[in-house]
C-alpha cells in the first residue's frame, strides 16, 4: 500500500541507508513470508500494510481471487 511504502521509505532515510536500504527493509519485513509461500497453494497477491513495515501486523495473503487472510503467527 502507499502507506507502506512511505513507512519503508522513513525507514531507509532513519538508517541513512538511502535507496540501497530499500531492499534490505523489505526482504526483512517480508522474510517469514517468503519462506512460506511456496507451501501455499493458489496464492495471487500478498498485502503490505504500514503495520506490517512497523512490525505490528502480518502481511495479508489473498488465495484466487477469495477475501484476504492475515498470516497468523503460527502459520
């Protein structure tokens, strides 16, 4: 979402990172779910949210077509 990405981009400019920092933002926030995924069957979309960038959330996970599912914590 917007709101994510501006979250990710205050991040990158708190660390003095810049642009570089970008990508290692993102592969953190989205670690857990990257390693999961591919046990998932018919996923089309994963949702980034503000929350999730700030820790306090999980990303949504969107299966064909069907109404988001957040990614509990156990699964």
């Amino acid at each position: 979402t917007d709101d994510a990405k501006a979250a990710i981009a205050k991040k990158a400019i708190a660390r003095k990172t810049g642009a570089r920092g970008l990508r290692t933002i993102i592969e953190q926030v989205l670690l857990d779910t990257m390693y999961d995924l591919p046990s998932m069957d018919d996923v089309s979309k994963v949702v980034i949210e503000e929350g999730v960038i700030e820790g306090d959330s999980k990303p949504y996970i969107i299966f064909g077509g069907a109404e988001p599912r957040q990614l509990a914590a156990s699964d």
